[in-house]
C-alpha cells in the first residue's frame, strides 16, 4: 500500500515538479531549491505574474528552499521606481516575502561587464557597427542562414580596445554593439550572434549615469540566476528558444548552471495580458490609471475588491503545463465568489430606488430588526438595522404588469421583507409629467416579524429594501469585463485590440441607497449586497462619499458548468 502511494503521488506531481523531485533524489546541487521572480520594472504586475509569483514563491516554500525578488532592470528607459514600489506591494499583498533577497540586475552590472571581457578573450564575442536595421537583414530568416558581419573577425586586443572605449562613452548611441560569436547558421535565430551590450545613454533609477552602455535582456539574465545560485530557472514559454544560448554562456564562461525550465504563461478570456497594451491603456485615457478595477493588474483586481486568498486559489487549480490554452475567467470569478462568500458580510443596498410606503404602518414607528451578518460564518454575529414606515426598494422589484415567473411585488401580490415583514401591494402613485412609477403603497402584516407567517403561510418573492430615514447616500460603479472578445489571439488582422474594448465595461450609478451600517466603510472593505453581488469600497471614498465597487455579481457561471459535467459523468 505504501508503494501504491507513492506512485499515485508522483503522478499528481506536475512537470515542474517531478523535475525537483528527481534533483532532489539525486542531490543535484546538495539538494537545494532556490527559485526566482524576475520582474522587469517596466509596468505594474497583472494575473498573469501572479501565476509565476506563486509558482516560484509556492516551490521554495513546498521544497523548504528560498526565492528571490530579483529585478531586470537593464532597460532605463522603460524602468521607474513607481513600477519598482508597486510590484513589492503586490508581491507582499499576494502573501508572499522575499526577506533580505532582492536583488537587481544592476547589482551585477559590473560582473556582467567582467564576464563579457573574458569572453573577448576567449574568441567569444566582437564588437560589430552594423545598426540596428543591418543586424536584423544580417540575422536571416527561419529558411535562410543568417550572414557574417564584416566586423565579426576582428582581434581580441582590438575588440577589447573598442569594448572598452564603448564603456567609456567615447562612441554616440547605437553606433556600436558587443555580440556573442555562436553561429549565424544556426536553426535557432537566438543563437546568430545575440547582442550582449547595447550604447545607451539613459539615466538609470539606480546606477544613474554611471553607465552608458546596457545589457541585454538575455545576456544579463541567465548569468544573474548564475550570480544568484538559482537552482531551479522557472520561465514562460517563450523563452524555450532562449535556453540553448543561455546553456552556451553558462558553459563558456564556466559559472553555477543554473536550469531553466518553461511553462505556459496564463491566457485569460475577455482579457489582455501584455504590459505593452496594459501601458497603451493607460497612456491614452482609455482607463483611469494601471489599478482602474476594470485592469487585470494585481492593484487592479486589489482595489475591485479581489481577495488574495482567490487568486492563490485560482492559481493553485490551474496549475502549471507545457501548452499554451486560455482559461474561462468565470474560474477566476468562481475562486473568488467562494472566498468572499465565507468572508464577506451581508448588507442591503438598493441601487436603483423606488420608494415603498406602507401605509398601515405607524409613521413614528421605528423598529431595529435584527440581520444575520453572515450565515457561513456564525461567529460573525448579527447587526440591527432600522425599519420604518417608507422604505426603498429596487426599482425592477416591481412590475405593474409583471410577465410569468415573476415572483417579485405586482398588484395584489404578496411578497416577503428580508429580516422584516410581508407586505401586500396595494396601489401605486405615477408622475403626472411622465407616467413613471414613482411610489408604490403597500399594507404590511404585524404577525409576520421577522419574515415569517405565523399561519405557516409561504411567499415566493423576497426584496432587499432600505429605510428612507437612515439610508445613506453613495456612488456604485458596475464593472464588467474590459473586452468583448473571448480570445485576445484570435484579434482580426488589420484591426486595433483597442477595437475590442467593452463600451459597458463601466456603468456609474449615482443616487445608490444603503443601510447605515455601511457608513463607517474603509477603502477595501467588502460585502456582499444581498441579490446584487459582493462589492468592495473603492479608494475614491471619502467621509462625505462612499464609492463602491462591484468586485463580481452572485452568478457563477463556473459553479453551472462543473455541476453539468459531474451530471454527464
């Protein structure tokens, strides 16, 4: 039984991991995991890094190994400290701590600058004047071999001289390169001499302008998991045609082989993950900023009211693979309701009002009824809230003519209160001007406290509703998805992905009611608005204003679609 066991848990391992198992068996580097997250510092985090942040963090921590933040920082003219600032919020926001190891890539730019000059020497590498443009017709095609540049046999001492006067800013900007000597006949176009240093005259948000030449990314990132003892380099899928000229610096200059390993990034339905894009957005108005809640940022979906716990989850159940796939964002949307469903308090909200008199009801009569905060969580207690003589209640919670299956307040209907009463429909008072409904009037019965009949009588309908006289006033923002198309690869040619924003993306209700109990939420608080979905307050809230936020509705799509399959097995 035991050996049974054992099998069946190597087999729940997924690729990554079976790969640290078996290192680990064999003791391959004592033993350790040491892991990465290499943010470059060029935009905010979205969903798509939080898969790797709990991947790389998740194995250190399941192994007992470590992680370290490390930024890629060798690009100063996209990088800023803001960007630096926010993806530590994140990370730390995700659950997760780096310690003492954060670490940069220009921590190492004078390494970096070191292993270049023994590669010189080595034969390895060359100073080349071909511009940017002659190094891509140089390069070839996947069909064609690339060419040699007439600058690739230059000596040592004369590419040591020049590498060394790049260094020293004796050249302009882009006049000069430093490249690997590989093969411009290989099939793998990375490995056609890559460009190692680049002259760059840009101020750095940590060096300065102490230098002005800049590592590229592949050539400053295998060697800083080098540098750093990474035992376990964990890239998308992307990079899998950069592993071989990583492996061939590793091997030339003798250093720690760190191993890289590739999974498939996540793809997300109704989304855009690409910090290019994210960055267009931003830069043309087209969202409020890098966390507007409609953003698939992790200061996004924080200030939407997402929960850290959900995005573990969602994370946890996707997993890691090898092929690239989308995933339906209505797991997302799932991981989260059943967080916040165990979590968030229940209150009532009514966002578009109507006014409800009932008119047997004494007008100077206050009752505070009593409301169960949470009934997942019984140590949450109960709240009073005030019920009164005019309440509000949601204006499509009455149909004067209603269709069928219609269990909500009509003419002569019977419906029940939430916490309160039954009330019965009695008649309705309409505006002079427009014939909109402005007042319905109702009896409500004394014997039903509570909510329930004495009598044993039963009512299909329920309704969430406010007292007029306590409710307070606050703004409600909708949010829905910020595209319409289902795969963002699948955009047509010829067309922007800019033409495929969701023009109902956000919708601004401004006269909302609530209960006053809400009136003391913070930015962040969240709950669940009985029929209407969970909300969060936004960080737009003040003392004179709450803003609300709708993090995500009460219909899980997910929850229908996992019911059905389990029905067909």
């Amino acid at each position: 039984m035991a050996e049974k066991s054992a099998k069946e848990a190597a087999s729940s391992l997924d690729f990554i991991r079976t790969i640290i198992e078996e290192d680990i068996k064999v003791n391959k580097n004592d033993g350790r995991v040491h892991t990465r997250f290499p943010p470059e510092p060029n935009g905010y985090l979205h969903i798509g890094h939080a898969k790797s942040i709990c991947l790389n963090f998740g194995l250190a921590r399941e192994y007992k190994g470590l992680c370290n933040l490390r930024f890629d920082d060798t690009n100063p003219t996209k990088e800023e400290v803001e960007y630096v600032d926010s993806i530590k919020e994140d990370i730390r926001w995700l659950g997760f701590d780096w310690k003492d190891r954060e670490y940069y890539a220009s921590d190492y730019f004078e390494t970096l600058y070191g292993y270049a000059i023994q590669l010189i020497k080595a034969g390895k590498a060359y100073v080349d004047d071909l511009s940017a443009d002659e190094i891509r017709e140089f390069r070839g095609t996947l069909t064609e071999p690339g060419k040699e540049s007439p600058f690739r046999n230059r000596s040592i001492q004369e590419n040591l001289d020049l590498f060394e006067r790049m260094r020293a800013g004796e050249f302009p900007d882009g006049a000069r390169t430093l490249r690997a000597k590989i093969d411009m006949a290989s099939g793998n176009l990375n490995m056609r001499d890559p460009v190692m240093y680049r002259i760059l005259r840009a101020s750095h948000h940590r060096t300065g302008n102490d230098w002005c030449i800049y590592a590229t990314y592949d050539w400053a990132h295998g060697q800083s998991d080098s540098i750093e003892g990474i035992t376990h380099s964990i890239c998308t899928l992307e990079f899998e045609g950069h592993r071989p000229l990583y492996n061939w610096f590793i091997e030339q200059l003798g250093i720690f082989p760190s191993r890289q390993i590739e999974f498939a990034r996540l793809n997300l339905s109704y989304t855009v993950i690409s910090k290019r894009k994210l960055l267009q957005l931003v830069e043309e108005g087209q969202v409020s900023g890098w966390d507007d809640p409609r953003m698939p940022t992790i200061s996004g979906m924080r200030r939407r009211g997402y929960t850290p716990e959900a995005i573990r989850d969602f994370c946890d159940r996707i997993g890691v693979a090898k092929r690239e796939s989308t995933v339906d964002i209505a797991l997302l949307e799932h991981c989260l309701r059943e967080d916040l469903n165990r979590r968030a308090q229940r209150v009532m909200a009514v966002l578009r009002p109507i006014r409800l008199v009932i008119d047997n009801y004494p007008e100077d009569k206050l009752e505070m009824l009593e409301a169960v905060n949470n009934p997942e969580d019984e140590s949450m207690g109960t709240r009073k809230v005030p019920f009164s003589r005019i309440l509000y209640i949601e204006r499509e919670d009455f149909r004067e003519d209603p269709p069928k299956k219609y269990f909500r307040l009509a003419p002569g209907r019977e419906v029940r209160l939430k916490h309160a009463y039954y009330v019965t429909c009695k008649n309705v008072i309409e505006d002079d001007n427009t014939g909109e409904i402005v007042e319905v009037h109702c009896t409500y019965d004394p014997e039903t406290r509570g909510g329930w009949a004495k009598d044993g009588r039963r009512v299909k309908g329920t309704l969430h509703w406010v007292s007029a006289d306590h409710a307070i006033d606050v703004e409600v923002r909708l949010y829905d998805h910020l595209f319409t198309l289902e795969d963002s690869s699948n955009v047509t040619e010829g067309t922007d992905f800019k033409d495929y924003l969701n023009p109902r993306s956000l919708e601004t209700l401004t006269d909302c009611k609530m209960e006053p109990s809400l009136k003391d939420a913070a930015p962040g608080d969240r709950f669940q608005f009985l029929r209407q979905g969970y909300f969060c307050a936004d960080a737009d809230s003040t003392k004179e204003k709450l803003v609300f936020n709708r993090t995500v509705s009460l219909r899980d799509t997910w929850a229908k679609i996992e019911k059905a399959l389990k029905t067909k097995g």
